[in-house]
C-alpha cells in the first residue's frame, strides 16, 4: 500500500516531499532575524564643517544664477530701445550727481529705470565723466546712448548772429534779447565800429559779457591785420580814420563787388579836398546808434542840420565810425579800386552807377530820380488818400 501511495504522488507530479525536521524548543523560542540595519556613514560626510561648505557652494550656485539673469536683463533693459516718443532737451546742471541725473531722465520719461542707468553708468565706469551741458535727446535712446552723450558734452548749441554794418548799440540790444545767454552787459558801450560782425555757436548759459568781449577782440584782431596790408599812399592818418572810412562804405552798399569802387570814390574825394556828402552820416548825426526808423526818409532839410557827422557840411571824415564794418568793407578800404571816379548815385536796381565828371553825374542823378517819381507814383496810387508824407525826400 505504502509504496503505491508514493508512485501515486509522482505520478500526480508532486514529486517526493521534504521530510520536516523537527526543531528542538530552544530554537523555537530563539528571535528570528530582522531587516539589517543602512550602512553606516563615514565620519566625513557627518562633519559639519563639510555641511557648512555644501551650503556656502549651493548659495554661491544660486547667486551666479540670479547675477547672470539680473546681468541679461539689466544690459538688455540698459541697450534697448527708450521710453521716449519725442526728443527732449535736458538740462544738467554743473555739480549734478549721477544719481540725479537718473532720476531727471526717469521723471521726465527718458529712461525706464533709474537704478539701472545709474548701475551701468558705474559699470562703465563712465560716472565721473559726465558733463555739464544742454542736451537734446533723441525719441527712443537707449540709456546707452543717453550716457553716451552726456560724456561728449555735445551740449546744443544756438546761433546769434550779428550781420556787418550794426551799430554797437544795436549789438548790445540783441545780445540782450539772446535769451539763451546769461548775466548782464557791460555797463559802457565800447567805441563805435570795436565791434566784430560774426555769426556766434554757443551753449546756453555763455555770460553776455563774455560775448561783447569776444566780439571786441575779433575786431581788434581783424583790424589790425588788414591795415597791416594797406595799400600805399592812402589818404588816411591813422587806423581810427581807417575804421571810420570802411564804416561808411559798409553802409553805402551791401553789393559786395561794389565796396572798392565805392571806397576808391571817398578816397579820391578825401585826397583831393572835396567832402564825402555821404547820407548814412547824415543818418547817424541824426539818430546816433540807434538808428533811422525804417519807414522815415532823408529829407532835403537834414543836409542842412548841422551835426559832427553832417559829411555835407564838414570837411573829411566825421568824428568816430557810424557803424561796425565787416571784412569786406575794411579791405575795400585798405585795398581800393584803381579809379578816377569821383561821384556814385543808385541805379535803380539795388547797386550805383559810378562818374568820373560832375556832367556825367548828373545825369546819372536825373536817371534816378525819374526811377523815384514812378515809383512814388505808383505807390500814390495803391495808397488810400490822405497818407502822403509831410517832407521832402533828399533825392528831390
């Protein structure tokens, strides 16, 4: 029986079974054995100071980290495009901080940040050179550009011309009126003609006094180079006469070709005794540096008045200059026409006709005023009635 149970079970396919071994009580009551225990870490890795370094490294990690990306953004926040739609004009003032100046250009809508236009200004180290000026800026600068040009102290500049033939009391009152210019004038007009004629770049803030002065030494300089080149044998005494002289033929004509004729004509009448009856001395006699209003004529009863710079009633050259003469009119003077000319009327377009004969000139001087009566007729004509002058012009 017991043997076929057995082939029983192997043919079953449970194969033979393990015989179970009998354990004694002691080892029953015996504690199995449980999960070991992790390994143990090595001193090393508890020690703190190693703690301490992975944490100083993980920081300086996260710094790096947020510098680069603060660094990016700055720099791309720093060259890019500005806020601004319009240009401006700014103002820095001498003694004007960085910081300052980066407020003002955030408050007036120029920049974005004035922490980060302040932060890379010092990037650049460009804090200190920073300038003083009047500046234009452009719609959309970077703050770049902005820093850019506020170390060229390209401030902008304003023009203040001073065309030939002014009086100094007429240069006086337009420097006054410059109102780009600063501080008061001089509290004396220099000499008649001491002034130069000149067209003047300046920033804002340039002292009125600082330009009567440069004006001054331009002339002097001027002056004093073309009388140096004279021609020989002018009939002039000293370099005042020679002032005076060019201060009238700048006054006599504005046609550049005509200045040395027409100082040739005064010389020749100087050097052979004749007077200069010439009508812009008449005019200063009258009105001195102020000038002749423009919408009053020359009236035949003005050659009468008896003045210092009457040239019709005095013999030579009148007394100072009656104007500031230009270059032009000084080397007309210093270097005149080869003429025999004597006697130059208007010719009705701007310019004069010249005679040698007093014959000669005056029918040049009847041409001319027949130019003036149509002329006045023709005005009488476009005029209302009643708005005729009360006087006589010279010409007549």
């Amino acid at each position: 029986m017991s043997g076929n149970s057995d082939n029983l079970g192997e043919r079953n396919g449970e194969g033979p079974k393990r015989p179970i071994a009998a354990r004694s009580s002691h080892e029953v009551l015996r504690p199995q054995k449980g999960t070991p225990p992790p390994p143990r870490r090595s001193r090393g890795s508890r020690n703190q100071f190693v703690v301490f370094m992975n944490f100083v490294l993980s920081c300086v990690v996260f710094l790096v980290v947020v510098a680069g990306a603060a660094f990016y953004f700055g720099k791309r926040e720093f060259d890019g495009r500005g806020p601004s739609t319009t240009t401006e004009t700014v103002m820095i003032r001498p003694n004007t901080g960085v910081r300052e100046i980066a407020d003002m250009l955030e408050r007036r809508g120029l920049i974005s940040d004035a922490r980060i236009f302040l932060l890379g200004v010092r990037a650049y180290d460009a804090d200190s050179n920073l300038k003083a000026g009047e500046y234009e800026i452009k719609a959309g600068a970077s703050m770049h550009e902005i820093m850019k040009l506020l170390e060229s102290g390209k401030s902008v500049l304003y023009s203040l011309t001073l065309p030939e033939g002014l009086t100094v009391e007429q240069v006086f009152e337009r420097v006054a009126n410059t109102e780009e210019l600063s501080g008061e004038l001089p509290e004396e007009l220099p000499p008649e003609g001491s002034l130069a004629a000149d067209t003047l770049r300046f920033t804002r803030g340039l002292s009125r006094k600082e330009v009567i002065e440069k004006l001054h030494a331009h002339q002097e300089e001027l002056v004093e180079s073309i009388w140096e080149r004279r021609a020989e044998g002018l009939p002039i005494d000293d370099i005042q006469e020679f002032v005076t002289l060019a201060s009238i033929v700048e006054k006599e004509t504005g046609i550049a070709d005509e200045r040395p004729r027409v100082a040739a004509v005064f010389l020749n009448r100087l050097e052979r005794g004749m007077r200069l009856q010439s009508d812009p001395t008449i005019v200063y006699g009258l009105f001195g540096g102020k000038g002749k209003p423009a919408e009053r004529p020359i009236y035949r009863s003005d050659l009468e008045k008896e003045t210092p710079y009457n040239t019709y009633l005095i013999d030579g050259l009148p007394p100072t200059p009656i104007a500031n003469p230009g270059r032009a009119a000084l080397e007309a003077v210093a270097n005149p026409s080869v003429t025999d000319e004597l006697y130059f009327v208007a010719d009705g377009t701007g310019g004069h006709v010249f005679a040698e004969t007093l014959e000669e000139h005056n029918e040049n001087v009847a041409r001319w005023r027949d130019i003036e009566r149509q002329r006045t007729a023709e005005a009488e004509e476009k005029e209302p009635a009643g708005n005729a002058g009360d006087g006589q012009n010279a010409s007549d």
